[in-house]
C-alpha cells in the first residue's frame, strides 16, 4: 500500500516593501485631506489638531517604515498589518471624539485598541528579537504610542488624569505621539544607516530621556523640585540635538547614497528639530530660574509646530522616499555591521 502524499503548505511571504509603502502613501494624502476639512470646519484648538494630525498622517508612515524595515516577526508583522489597515477609520473615530463631550471616550475606544495592540506588537518584538538591533528604537516607540493612546482618552473623557489639568493630558498624549512614535521610528532608520557608538549612545539616551522627561513633570506636579524636570529635559533636547547630527550627516554624505528628494527633507527635519529642542532647553531654563522665558502657548505653536510639520513629517517622507536598507546598498552595509 502506498503511503498517503504530504501536502506542505508553504509560509506566507510578507506583502512587498512597494504595496506596504504605497498602501501608506495613499492612506496618508487621504489622512492629510480629512485633517484639513476637519480643522477648517471644526476649529479645534492646536494641540487637538496636532494630535489629529498625527493620528491621521503620521501614524501610516511610521507603521511602513516599521513593516519595510529589516527586521520580521510574522506574528507581530500580522497585528501591524492590521494596525495599518485599522488606522484610518478609528483615527476619524477619534477626530469625532475630539468634538463630543459626552459620547468622547466611546469614539475615542477604537483608537485606544489600535494603540495598545501596537504597543502588545512592540513588546513582543523587543522580547521575541533582542536589543542588539536599530528595529528595538521603533519597538520602543510602538510601546509609546499605545501610552499615547490612553493619553488621548483620558483626554477625550475630559478626565484630568493624575490630577493634571485638561490641556496637559492632552499635550501629553500629542508629546508620546511625536516624541514616542516618530522620533524612536525615525531614530532606528538613523541607527541602521549610520552605525557606530555616538549614534547609538545618542539613540539610547532618546529612549530614557523620553520616559526620564514624563518622571521630571510628574515629580515636579507632585511638589519635587523642579530642578529635576529640568535636568530631565536638558538630557533629552541634548541627546535628539545629536542625534540630529548624526541624521543629517547622512544627508550629506555621498555615501549614504540617499536621493535628492531625501537629502533634502532630512535637512529641513533636522532645523525644526534643533530649534525645536532648542526652545525646549530655552523653556527648561526659564522655569528652572523662575521667571519663564516662554510660556506654554508659546511652546505649543513654535515647538509643537515645529516637531509636528518640520520633524515629523519632513523625516518620515524622507525615510520614505529612501529605498528600504536591503535595496540600498549603503543603508545595507550600514545595518550588517550593526547586526554583527
């Protein structure tokens, strides 16, 4: 009797780089049309509108460049897969949250998942594939922008969390969007093609000095003194300001071999975020003296605008436009030395 034939059913590859990038460039011009109509026909205060507009522009990009980049998870790739899919619908949930007072949180409840189930993919990344990688940055970041996520709705529920006022949690959940996601994004796209030891110190040093700033305000609300926010807040404009550097030595070095386009982008990133941070130690300073230099309306439309447009959207399109590492033969050569 003959035996019975084995069918083997082979893995599913993951979905193209190409599908993956152009499924967020369309999500994205879509995103970024809806931001429109909504802040010209809602007129929502800025931080709102900030963090709308990262729900609905920046959030596809990140995920893209997280899911085109070297390092596979099949388990987690499936949970950002949907992720990406969800993205747009529970991010015009939560623009609707942000105009209803009484059905907020219920609106603002699918994005509040979506941001936690990144958050789950992003642990269990760093768990399942180590440290030893510039990918672990954006796992850090998925990790940030589910605490993004509550941040969004407690704010939705008008609920003055820890006791801080309505417009901190709201600024808190905007700080974790850009701060947490994009920048630790963009830092392991920076790390994987400029390796060597002062990227990646600078690099770690944005990984603790994002939770290190929340522990600064947090023990400042509590009567600590303010001494430590500012010191808190110092090391992590320090650390993004060299890490800045290090991006835009790539844009300008002929071996990265970066296009134009992204050259070009990178560099303008790279002015909204030094002065950015720069405002932000010119800020520290003031409260650490007393006598504030800048008043937190001031912050919210110079840096927020700044790291919102300029930073985030400059270098997020400028990854973008780079041809993933494994295409690009300097990027390439620049992540094997960081594996090995």
């Amino acid at each position: 009797m003959s035996e019975p034939a084995i069918t083997l059913t082979p893995a599913q590859a993951p979905a193209p780089a190409s599908f993956l990038r152009g499924r967020a460039w369309l999500r994205a011009l879509v995103g970024l049309t809806a931001w429109a109509l909504a802040y010209f026909s809602l007129q929502p205060d800025w931080p709102l509108a900030l963090l709308w507009l990262g729900a609905l522009v920046h959030v596809p990009f990140a995920l893209s460049l997280i899911l085109t980049s070297q390092d596979h998870h099949p388990r987690t790739d499936a949970i950002l897969n949907f992720a990406a899919w969800a993205q747009a619908p529970a991010a015009l949930l939560l623009v609707a949250a942000g105009t209803s007072e009484l059905a907020g949180i219920w609106l603002a409840l699918p994005w509040i998942a979506l941001t936690g189930a990144c958050g789950l993919a992003g642990a269990w990344r760093i768990i399942a594939l180590g440290l030893r990688r510039p990918g672990a940055l954006a796992d850090f970041g998925l990790i940030w922008f589910s605490v993004s996520g509550a941040w969004a709705g407690a704010a939705a529920m008008r609920w003055e969390a820890f006791g801080f006022a309505p417009i901190m949690v709201l600024l808190a959940a905007v700080h974790q969007m850009y701060a947490g996601l994009v920048l630790h994004v963009v830092a392991s796209r920076v790390v994987a093609a400029r390796p060597g030891r002062l990227p990646c110190l600078a690099a770690i040093g944005v990984s603790l000095g994002n939770p290190l700033v929340a522990l600064g305000i947090t023990t400042s609300h509590m009567g600590a003194p303010v001494w430590i926010e500012v010191a808190c807040a110092c090391f992590f404009a320090t650390c993004v300001i060299v890490l800045g550097w290090m991006q835009l030595y790539l844009a300008f070095a002929p071996s990265s071999r970066l296009p134009l386009a992204s050259r070009v982008l990178l560099v303008l990133a790279d002015l909204a975020l030094g002065t950015a941070m720069t405002l932000a130690i010119i800020f520290a300073w003031g409260t650490l003296r007393g006598v504030p230099t800048l008043m937190i309306t001031d912050m919210i439309t110079w840096h927020g605008t700044l790291n919102a447009f300029g930073f985030g959207l400059c270098a997020l399109v400028g990854w973008m436009v780079a041809r993933p590492p494994t295409q690009n033969p300097g990027l390439a050569a620049g992540a094997e030395r960081v594996s090995s």
